[in-house]
C-alpha cells in the first residue's frame, strides 16, 4: 500500500497532455471538478442537468451536451454518479442513449468514483478490458467540503499502466491517495468497511443523542461534554450538530447508508460474516427512509425514536 498525501509538483506538460472528463456535479464531483480547474487541468463536464453543467463552465471548463461527446474527447474519465446503477449506464448506456464504451478510446482511463459492491467493480474493469480501456477502482471520502478544497481521501487500486496516466489527476483532486493494490475491488473493499464504521458510528450517536433527550439532558451541554470526552467520535462531532442545529438538509442522506450498509451487509454475507451492529444500524436507516425522512441527511435516523423532543431550529 502506498498513500500519498502530499500534493506533487507536475509540469504544464504533465497537465495539457490529457483532457480529463467528470461525469456528475454533484455535492462531491463539483468541489473535484473545482480542483481539476484550479489545477489546470483541460476539464470537460457533464451532468443530466444540463444547465447546471453549463453555469459550473462560467469559471472554466466546457460543458458537454452528452456522455458520447465527452467520452470522445477525453483521455480520462472520472465517474462520481450515486451507485452501481448509474454507473452501468454511464460506461454501458441504455436503450435511449450510448455509454462510454462507444466513444472512449483505447488506452482512455475510467476512474470510478462511487461506493458500489466489490465483485461489481471487478467486472467493471474486465469489462472496460476487453474494449482496452483502462480502470481505476477509486472510491471517495471526506465530504463535500474536503472534495471542494482538494484535501478529500480516495481509496484506489489498479494496474500500473493506469496510475501511471491518472496520477497527476488523482493528487490534484485529494488530499491523501491510497494506493491499496493492483487490480479492481481492494479499494471498493477498504471504502465498504469505512461506511460500515461511518452508518454504525451515526447510529450510535443518534442514539445517545436521542437517550440525552429522552432523560432531560441539555442538548448542547451533552455535546459539549461528548465532543471533549473519551466518546466522542467524529460521527457524533459532526453529526449532532445537524440535529442540534435542526439542519437535515442532506449532505449525505438517510438512503445513501441504506444504500451502503446493504453493500456492507452483501460484501459479508457471501462469505457468512456476521456483522451484528451493522444490521442493526441498517435496520434504524431503513426505518427512517419509511418513516418518510429517506432523502434528509443521514442525521435524521435520530427522528426514529418515541418520546423526545428534538431541538428546533432558532429564530
């Protein structure tokens, strides 16, 4: 394994050698693709909200009217859609539009962003292989402020001819870069284990939140003396100030760890791992997404429990 998490000198020709592409604007793909932009990178977009990709290229960059055009254009493709799903029809397309494969050409590089199954990055890359396009398994983690200062983490593996075109890209974007081995599927493992610890992290602060409130605890007071002792954890740090603030306006949703934690339980279940506090924490998200709260922040799982009153949002 190697990290590394200081940021290169590379030369002007290091950067217009290759037209980099990303594929979704969202809360993470936005700040990454800032960081390609300030980096100099020749940057192309696209995003199914068109307007939204042509107001990001206002400061720089070109916004592409389709997956097709940009596949054509650039020699890496970096993919930060919401799941294996999407990312099948970006590389794949559908019935009404092409995938990537149809334009892409040989030796271009799919970096793969998203947290999805193990195995389902695996057949990515043998997939992409036998088109003889190259494949970084490259699943993220920080937030949306990290990936828009560039000081994000990624979780990467796969062959050598691969990082050797896509490093420069890689650090301009993170803060740190793990580079955990040479073939797809050790990175998307090492990201599964980091949500599981992320979901069951929330869910416990979530709890002890929710057992303050329901004891007549200060709200503030118990955050306080939490974040300054032994069980504190950067979870409940950040977490509970959403729930303090009553901000459930989504940075990460209650369905993304419904979604992830099915992945950690899947991932498990094929060898007969037991994973009991991850089943448990995947069962309070899926109560929370039915309860009506799946697409507010991840925080809102504390809405599931009976007889307390949560802070309100001040004035």
């Amino acid at each position: 394994m190697k990290a590394d998490s200081k940021r290169k000198k590379y030369t002007e020709r290091d950067q217009i050698m290759k037209k980099v592409g990303l594929i979704g604007l969202g809360a993470m793909g936005s700040g990454m693709a800032s960081s390609l932009r300030r980096a100099g990178f020749d940057l192309y977009v696209f995003d199914v909200r068109l307007d939204h990709a042509r107001r990001f290229c206002e400061a720089g960059g070109t916004a592409c009217e389709s997956i097709k055009e940009l596949g054509s254009i650039c020699d890496v493709v970096i993919s930060v859609v919401v799941n294996a799903a999407q990312t099948e029809e970006v590389l794949f397309g559908s019935s009404t539009s092409p995938g990537l494969v149809d334009s892409l050409k040989p030796q271009s590089v799919f970096v793969m962003c998203s947290t999805v199954d193990p195995n389902i990055s695996i057949s990515f890359e043998s997939r992409l292989a036998e088109k003889n396009i190259l494949y970084v398994d490259a699943p993220i983690s920080g937030g949306a402020a990290k990936a828009a200062s560039g000081e994000m983490t990624m979780m990467t593996s796969a062959c050598a001819a691969a990082y050797e075109l896509v490093n420069p890209i890689l650090d301009a974007m993170s803060g740190t870069v793990y580079r955990l081995g040479d073939k797809a599927g050790i990175g998307s493992k090492v990201k599964v284990i980091n949500q599981l610890l992320a979901g069951v992290h929330i869910a416990a602060a979530a709890e002890a939140m929710a057992l303050g409130l329901r004891e007549g605890v200060d709200a503030n007071a118990l955050y306080e003396v939490i974040t300054h002792s032994a069980g504190n954890s950067w979870m409940f740090e950040n977490r509970m100030a959403h729930v303090l603030a009553a901000n459930y306006e989504p940075l990460s949703a209650v369905d993304i760890f419904v979604k992830d934690l099915g992945i950690v339980l899947d991932m498990a279940r094929a060898s007969k791992f037991p994973l009991p506090l991850s089943s448990t924490a995947h069962q309070m998200f899926m109560q929370a997404s039915t309860a009506g709260f799946a697409k507010e922040d991840d925080s809102a799982v504390i809405k599931i429990f009976p007889g307390i009153e949560l802070p309100k949002a001040s004035k």
